[in-house]
C-alpha cells in the first residue's frame, strides 16, 4: 500500500514541470498531524484535556489541545520550505514567515488546527482542517492578507485530518479526493481510499436540531421534510450531528448525506468560518462530485473580506442538495 511520501511523489512524476512543493507541504501537515496524533490518543493521561483559560478572536474557550495543535502545525509549515504564511482559527492575525526560504515560498496556509474542541474532553472524534493556496504576493517578498483572502475556488489543495477510531488523512486536489490511514505500526499514513467520490443521494442528514426554531422557514420546512419522507422515497432520513464537522462531514462524503450549519435569528451567517472550515470542505466535495453552497451561491465563489467571516453552510451529496435548495427557495 502506498504511503502519502510515496503517492505524492508518484503524482509528481506524472507532471514534469512540478516543483515538488506541494508535495513538500503535504508532507510537512502529515508530519504535524502524526505528532498531534500522538497527543490526542494520551489525552487523559497526559495534562492535556480541559481549557487554557483564554478566549480566541471568536469569543470562544480555548482548550489546551487548540493551543498545542496550532503551535505543532504552524512551527511545522515554519520550518518547511513551501509555505510562506498562516492563517489560523488559533490566531487573531495571519502570520507571514520572514526566513528566506520562507519568503520564497510558494504557498499559503489557512488551517483549523483543532476542530470539534467540545468534544476533546469526552473521547470524541476531533479533527484538523486545512486548505492550501498559491500566494498572489511576489515570492521573496513576505506573505500578505491578499494572499489569504482569496477565493475557496483558487485552493490548490485543501484536506482534514480525523483523530478517530482510526487516524486518517484525507486531501483534494482539483485531480481528486485521497484518503490515506494513519498505519500506527510503521507510523506512516498509507492510501486506504483512493479516489473518493461522494454518492449523489445519501440517508443521512447532520444539523443541531437544538437551534431548530431559530432557523429560516425553508431550513425548517427542509428538516420536516427529512423526517417526514416515506419509506418507498427513502425516508425518513438518518439524523447524525456530533458537534465535530469533520467527524460529520467524513461520514457523510463516505456514505452520502447531507450537513447543514444554518444562520440563526440571533447570528444571520451561523458558526462556521468561511477561510479554514468551508472553504477546505467545499472544495474537497466539489472534487468528489457533492455540492457546497451558504443556501445561495457556492462557497467557493464567495469573496472573503476578513480571515475569520462566518458563513452559513449547506454541503453533501448532489441530489439531496438540489432539494435542500428545492424546499429554501420555493
Ligand atoms: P471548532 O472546535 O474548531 O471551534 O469548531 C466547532 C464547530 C464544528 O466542528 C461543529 O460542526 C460545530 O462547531 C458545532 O457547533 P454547535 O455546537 O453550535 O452545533
Ligand atoms: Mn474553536
Ligand atoms: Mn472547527
Ligand atoms: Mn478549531
């Protein structure tokens, strides 16, 4: 079985004129996610659960484990040498490396280093998220925001890491979705899904009914109808929420289904970041063959214009997405 050293470099073949960069930095997010890895499989035994006591830019707790992954993840694409800068729901700010080789770098970064932190401290599956651009600011010269505020359709790559009952790397480019499992006996992600694609109609369907009656009419009328269809159309669907999007959103492209993070009356563009959680997934499931949209436009064709902008979320399979839309606009 290929290992993700191995596949990447054998995609690297297959195109002469690349520089091996892109390979360089998945190797470097493998390497991070192995070492957050082994921290997350000790929680409990190590101090490592519970909060830092501080806040993020987004008002929220922040768990230890929030901390430690942010800092093995950026320290890691520091010290490569394909990555020129850092975004981060960890960070107030973008961080631009500013060595040499650095500069020179070629891609940027935007990455949710611990998704589903709630669920850190009961044993839940918890992830990463990642997407990867090409910087729009000359190479020599350090990162800046431009580089960061780019459209999800430019990524060139983006991908999530699931702490699970396995470990498992998962990642898109525009040629296809791959998903490698971590193989704890060599230390080495190992393709275990080659060429993921998403099925067009699942039985599943993941939102936080607790919010239900804060959502938009069409939402709502969309959740009735999961519940209500007849058997001999499929119905009622499945509902499954954990509270860790990666956790969803990987069972989902696996099986078919759909996520759904509305706005709220209270918070009109809901919980998810557009940069480093929608982006990253819009994108691997455009590639898979699903569809990713905030109920109006897709995801991918939003213009950002701050690193941490919310965006409500709509993605899954094709057919249960055209339906979803069906029920919000009719
Ligand atoms: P994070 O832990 O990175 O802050 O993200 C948590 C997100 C996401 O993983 C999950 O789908 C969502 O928050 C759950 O939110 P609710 O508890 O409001 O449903
Ligand atoms: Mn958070
Ligand atoms: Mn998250
Ligand atoms: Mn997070």
């Amino acid at each position: 079985m290929l290992t993700l050293d191995e596949f990447t470099i054998q995609q690297l073949k297959r195109f002469p004129n690349a520089t091996g960069e892109l390979s360089g930095l998945l190797r470097d997010i493998g390497l991070a996610a192995k070492r957050v890895n082994v921290e997350v499989n000790k929680a409990g035994l190590a101090d490592i659960l519970g909060d830092t006591g501080g806040m993020n830019v987004q008002g929220e707790e922040v768990k230890k484990l929030d901390v430690y992954a942010n800092t093995h993840f950026t320290e890691v694409l520091q010290r490569g040498i394909s990555c020129a800068g850092v975004g981060s729901e960890e960070m107030d700010d973008y961080i631009a490396f500013e060595d040499d080789v650095s500069r020179q770098s070629k891609y940027v970064c935007l990455i949710d280093p611990l998704d589903g932190s709630s669920n850190i401290d009961v044993n839940i599956s918890i992830g990463t998220i990642f997407g990867v651009y090409r910087r729009v600011s000359e190479r020599g010269t350090a990162a800046t925001q431009a580089d960061f505020l780019q459209k999800g359709r430019s990524q060139i790559a983006a991908g999530y890491i699931i702490y699970g009952s396995s470990t498992m790397l998962v990642y898109a480019t525009r040629r296809g979705v791959n998903g490698f499992t971590l193989d704890p006996s060599i230390g080495e992600f190992c393709l275990s899904h080659p060429d993921i694609q998403c099925p067009a109609q699942g039985m599943i369907y993941s939102v936080n009914h607790g919010n239900f009656f804060s959502y938009g009419e069409g939402v709502r009328r969309y959740i009735d109808q999961c519940q209500q269809k007849a058997p001999r159309d499929g119905g009622p669907y499945t509902q499954r929420y954990s509270g860790s999007m990666v956790a969803d959103m990987h069972r989902n492209l696996l099986k078919g289904g759909i996520f759904l993070y509305p706005g709220t009356t209270g918070k009109p563009n809901g919980k998810l970041r557009l940069l480093y959680e929608c982006n990253p997934f819009a994108f691997i499931l455009e590639v898979a063959g699903g569809v990713a949209t905030d109920g109006h436009q897709p995801i991918l064709d939003i213009q950002p214009s701050t690193l941490h902008q919310r965006t409500p979320f709509f993605a899954g399979s094709r057919e249960m997405m055209a339906e979803l839309h069906a029920w919000m606009h009719n």
